[in-house]
C-alpha cells in the first residue's frame, strides 16, 4: 500500500477453522474510509448486512485508525465494530485506555474475527502475530478477575486485556468488551457478540513503538497546534482548568437538570432538581473522588476514580463516574445516592453490561411499577438502591424477570405490555439528553446509525456554546437549521471516529486540525472540506448497510413521549421535540428519501461504482 | 438575592449558592457586575474584552439562558426568579 502511518496489516481469524490469515488494507478502502469506525464499516459490508448478529458468520472487528498510538492527541481509541445484537444496526463502540495504542504497537491496524470456537478462547495478540489460545480458565470471570489473571500469565508491563464477562458470556443484548478493567466500548451490544463466539479477552502485549509519519516535516507542527488548541484555556479541554478536566463529563448534570434537559424517571420529566446536584461532578469531586486517570496521549485526564467511603460498599474504588451512568442509573432511575451509582457502574463495568443501556430496563420496570402494569411481576420502586443493585446482578445472569430484561428496553416494556415504556430508537436506549430541552439531540437521536446515541451528532457543543473557542453558539430550544446542524457533526464525527481521536478533541480542534494530522502522518492532501466528504461517505455508507439489513423509510424515529408529551419542568417548559420538521431538514441537507441513501448519492460518494 | 455558581467557578466564590445584595428590578447585566465587583476573579471567567458575557457561560433565570430571552441580558430578574451561572460544561 502506497499510504504512510498504517501497519497494513489485519489479522482475519477464522474461530471456527482456528485459523489467522494476515492481510493488508485494500489501499482503495484506506483511502475511502480511512480506519477504525469507516474501515470497521466496509469490512461489515462485505461480510454482507443480512447475517444474523450472533450467528457464527457475523464478523467482528477491533479496529484502529491511522492516528492510532501515535503523537497525535487522545489517540488512544480503539472502535469495536459489528452488527448488533441490540439494534440489527452497523455499531461501532469505542473505548480509550492503552489496548488501541498497544495493538497498533504490535504491528496491527485490526483484527477480524469470524466463526464461533469450539470452546473458550482469547486472542492473544504481540511482534505481529495472534494466536488463538483456550479460555476455559478464565470463562466465567469477571472482567476485573480476568484482567487480573492475564496480568498475572503475561506480567502487567506493556500489557492491555479487552474482556466480556459474564453478560457477554449469557449473550446479555447490551453486553460489551470493556478494556484494562474500566474503559468499556459500552454500546451496542459488542460483548454479546463476543460471547457468541465464546471470545473471551483480546489480550495485547506490546512495548511502545510510536509509528513514525509518512510526511515528518508537516506532521511536526500539526501535532504541536492540535496540542495547542487543546491546552488553551479557552477550552473545556484545558488540562486542570477546563471544566471536563477538573470534574470530568459529569460536569454536565447540574446544567442539563437546570436547563430542562436531563431525561428523568424514564423521560416522565426533564429535570431532577436538587437532587441533580447529588450525583454531579462537584459532588464526586468534593466527596469521593481520588484520582484523575487519563489514556494514551491525553492530557486531559477527564477519568474519574472513586473510593466509597461509607455505607454498604464503603471501601469501593473504582472509575469512572462519568455523566452518561450516572444519568441512567442515577436520574434515570430516580437514584439520587453517588455510592449506589458508583457501585452499579463498578457492576457493569465488571459483568460487561453497557451502563447506559442497563438503566433503561431498569427505569421501565420502574415506571410499570408506579402505573400498575407489572401483572404480578412484583415491582420495582424509584430510587430503591438495593433493588437495583440486585436487579443488575440478574440481569447480567439472566436469572428470574432479569432474563427478560436482559433483552433490552423495548423487551422489557413489551413484557409488561407498554411497548410505550421503552425510550429507544431502534432498539437501542436514548442517552442523558432530553430532546425537549436540547433539540438538537432529537434529530441526532432519531438519525443515528448505530440507534439512539449522542456521540454520532453531538449538537450541545453548539447548543451549549463549548465549540473550539466559543466558534458557535445555537439556542438549544430552536429546532430550525439543527438537521443541518446534525449532518455536520454526524460527518466530521465519522471522520474522527475513524482516525480514531477521542470525541472530546471536538471541543478544542477543528477540522482543519483533523485534516492537517491526517494528512501528514498518512502522506495524502487532505482539507477540511475533504474532512467533511470523507465522514459523508462513511456515514452514508454506514447507511447504506442499514438499508440493506432492513431499515428503510420510516426508521429514523423518537418515542413519542418526545414529541408528544410537553417538558413541565423550567428551562424547557411547554417544548415538545419537533422532529418532523427536522427531519424534512436533515433528509434535504443529505439527499435521502426519507432516510434511504439512493444509488445516485451512493455512486456520487463513490461508494458504489 | 440568591445565585448558585457551578463547576469551576466554585472555588472562585466558595461554595455552591451566594447570596447578593441587589436592589429592585436588576437586570441580569447589572446582576453580572455586581457578582464581579465583589468576586473580581470572575470576571476573567464571565465576560470578554468588550464586557460582554462569553458565549460559552451560561447566566440561567429560571433554566433559560439570558441571551435568549426576549429582553436578554437586559431582562430584569424578578422576586423568587432563579439564578443559576456555569461556565463552559460538556462532556458526555
């Protein structure tokens, strides 16, 4: 391949033959879709969108960018990529830490694993090979047990363990991989299709070899101004200044509840009043927390470790309490108690559960409870701590009605009979902003290609005024121009997804910073216009997969208590979620019909020839 | 008249809600100087070269932003009204 910065090499293993081929990037793809998220993507298209999620054919890909473990800032992000169980969308969830840095260090841009093993396995990946190596011992354990027990084989230097634990293992739908015990690929269900295969762990052993750049004179002073920008206190990022630095993403909770915007008791209403401020960053930081864990090349240390200090799990370390679980299983859930969401994070965490998703059964069952609608399924009450506590356990088991809810939100609210409960888009539960209150989250929910997610659109940097330094401001409760709005975000998103920077590089660095890292370390021309083209082609690829698995007009939806129940709260009294008009916007910006990509897009993208 | 300060502004003003002496009909401008008057540090936090507020600080009267109410900054703050200043927030 004649691009710079990628190691052209991906492992393909075959579970079922027990095989590894390893094979270059098709340098056509390379250049189409650059790596993580885009190639993830491409290689899912041609594995075919029909398959069936946790059949043995479904593929499943641990993908890195071309940014991958080098300088370049927080690029220390790895995508797990395959199609979910949860939604029957394309996903790609992405998790931070060291493992995507390692696995480019031991001479990877990928792995992609097909097949299902005839007993459990793990992949032990290091010098450019991976082998296929038995579990038996590890099945069963939780993810900290089996990182423990790797470190142990291995040795801790150099060393990065991605695991399922139980949940993944009895094929919870939102089961994930979660990496060096706490930086989990929370979404979508990717540890459900690990256990499908009984995958257990990819473990990566690798020193540091920082891939060197195909142009060293223009990727010095690129690397150095993204690394400017991010340093600025002009921005959130600011180490030990900016807001995310100093109280994490949970610095988020007070403002979403006061303005409006944090879905609460299941979306019932838009705020938590005071009781926001019990479960938010200041809160953390002046009761419990202990230490500000960072990743690979970021000087942002926005992680968030804790110790409990009392009650019934005093003694309790653990990260991180970031804003989105701590919404879910705080606000979402009507749980007011730091600890109690500290120790459910730690459980989900530790049962490879997605922390957002798993506050969804928990708050339907909650409000079936409150309406009467559980028909003798016994209840489960609002801010009942040990309820939830034991709940979560079940869930991850599949024991009693937590096999049921195991399935996700919208089985859970079809099991009691109010499939009006569930607050999904395709499938998949919305996160910690109420589209009532930040319109601009509606469409981007509603659009999504992977099911409801903040991280495809993430519109409160302009809804919120945090874009790199203050460059854009939109009032949060105006519908017009977010669809345009939407496709923006959702394109140099996709971009940087599959670079693969960290989201947060979003509020410090533009495109232009994107674009000039890019192009110096992979030897290309690249503008940030091209930036933009780019991510449109991924994003409409990644929609093109999902027309051809099955979502055609009509799927890019919101639950209805969105559009139709107004908000009663201050802030965003009185607003429903205009998502018709939105997305009549949003269809005209991308030249879809009604949220189909036709072929003429797909040619002119050069998708298809 | 009380305020409630978050994030990193905190530790400017020592604690979460101050309580401001104001007259009648204060606008959430003239509500800003007083804050900076007697916090000087803030003002570095709130407002520009001009004196205006930054676009990322948001000056909430009862959840919404005081840019988009009909009279904005100039909006006068009444009996009961509550007042909420965040610097810049996100994450996710």
């Amino acid at each position: 391949m004649a691009l710079g910065g990628y190691a052209n090499r991906v492992a393909h293993v075959d579970l079922t033959a027990g095989t590894v081929e390893y094979r270059g990037i098709p340098e056509d793809w390379a250049r189409k879709y650059v790596g993580a998220r885009g190639l993830g993507v491409r290689y899912m298209l041609e594995n075919g969108p029909q398959v069936d999620p946790l059949s043995p054919d479904n593929l499943l890909c641990f993908m890195n960018g071309p940014l991958t473990g080098t300088e370049a800032n927080m690029s220390g992000r790895m995508a797990i990529v395959t199609k979910s169980p949860l939604t029957g969308t394309v996903t790609d969830s992405h998790h931070g830490g060291w493992s995507a840095a390692r696995l480019r260090w031991a001479g990877f841009d990928g792995l992609l694993v097909k097949g299902k093993a005839s007993g459990p396995v793990y992949l032990y990946v290091h010098d450019g090979i991976v082998e296929i190596m038995d579990a038996s011992e590890v099945w069963g354990k939780g993810v900290h047990d089996t990182v423990k027990f790797f470190r142990e084989r291995y040795g801790e230097k150099d060393l990065s363990v991605i695991a399922i634990g139980p949940a993944g293992e009895n094929l919870v739908k939102f089961a994930c991989w979660v990496n060096e015990n706490d930086r989990a690929s929370g979404r979508g269900g990717t540890g459900c299709v690990g256990g499908s295969k009984l995958l257990k762990a990819v473990v990566i052993k690798s020193a540091k070899k920082m891939p060197k750049a195909a142009n060293l004179d223009a990727w010095k002073p690129a690397q150095k101004r993204a690394l400017a920008t991010i340093m600025d206190e002009r921005n959130i990022t600011s180490p030990r200044k900016g807001g995310l630095s100093v109280y994490g993403t949970n610095v988020l909770m007070n403002i979403t509840s006061a303005m409006g915007a944090l879905p609460t008791k299941n979306s019932t209403i838009t705020s938590f009043g005071p009781s926001a401020e019990k479960i938010s960053g200041e809160y953390v930081k002046e009761h419990i927390l202990v230490d500000d864990p960072t990743c690979h090349a970021c000087p942002v240390a926005c992680k968030k470790e804790v110790e409990i200090k009392e009650g019934p799990w005093k003694g309790l370390r653990m990260e991180s309490v970031e804003y989105e679980p701590a919404w879910s299983l705080g606000a979402n859930c009507g749980n007011d108690d730091i600890n109690t969401v500290a120790k459910l994070i730690d459980m989900c965490n530790d049962y490879g559960m997605d922390a957002i998703e798993l506050g969804h059964p928990l708050s339907i069952y909650m409000e079936a409870t409150e309406r009467g609608y559980t028909n003798g399924a016994g209840g489960l009450a609002w801010g009942d701590t040990m309820a939830m506590v034991e709940m979560a356990r079940k869930i991850a088991m599949r024991e009693g009605i937590g096999n049921v809810m195991a399935d996700g939100a919208e089985a859970t609210a079809r099991y009691f009979g109010h499939p009006e409960l569930a607050m999904t888009v395709k499938g998949q539960g919305v996160p910690a902003y109420d589209p009532r209150g930040l319109k601009g989250m509606g469409i981007a929910y509603a659009t999504s290609n992977r099911g409801a997610c903040h991280l495809r659109a993430y519109t409160p940097a302009a809804e919120l005024g945090v874009m790199p330094f203050g460059s854009l401001k939109v009032d949060p409760l105006a519908w017009k121009g977010k669809g345009e709005l939407v496709k923006i975000f959702q394109d140099v998103h996709a971009f940087s997804d599959s670079l693969d920077l960290c989201k947060f590089s979003a509020f410090a660095e533009s495109a232009e910073e994107y674009a000039a890292q890019y192009a110096a370390m992979v030897g290309v021309e690249c503008t940030a216009e091209d930036v933009l083209k780019i991510g449109e082609r991924i994003y409409n690829l990644e929609r093109y997969y999902n027309n051809l698995a099955g979502f055609r007009e009509g799927s890019d939806y919101l639950p209805a208590r969105f559009t139709q129940e107004p908000s009663t709260m201050p802030g965003s009294e009185g607003h429903v979620c205009e998502l018709d008009e939105m997305l009549a916007e949003y269809y005209a910006a991308r030249g879809w019909v009604n949220g189909v990509v036709p072929e003429s897009k797909l040619r002119e993208l050069g998708i298809i020839d | 008249m009380q305020v409630n300060f978050y994030a990193t502004l905190r530790p400017i003003v020592g604690g979460r809600t101050v309580e401001f002496d104001v007259g009648e009909h204060v606008t959430v401008r003239q509500l800003v100087g007083v804050i900076v008057e007697r916090f000087p540090r803030l003002r570095k936090e709130l407002l520009n070269e001009d004196g205006n507020l930054y676009p990322h600080v948001h000056v909430f009267i009862n959840g919404r932003d005081a840019p988009y109410l009909p009279n904005g900054v100039e909006t006068v703050i009444k009996p009961g009204d509550t007042v909420d200043i965040f610097p810049a927030v996100a994450g996710g």
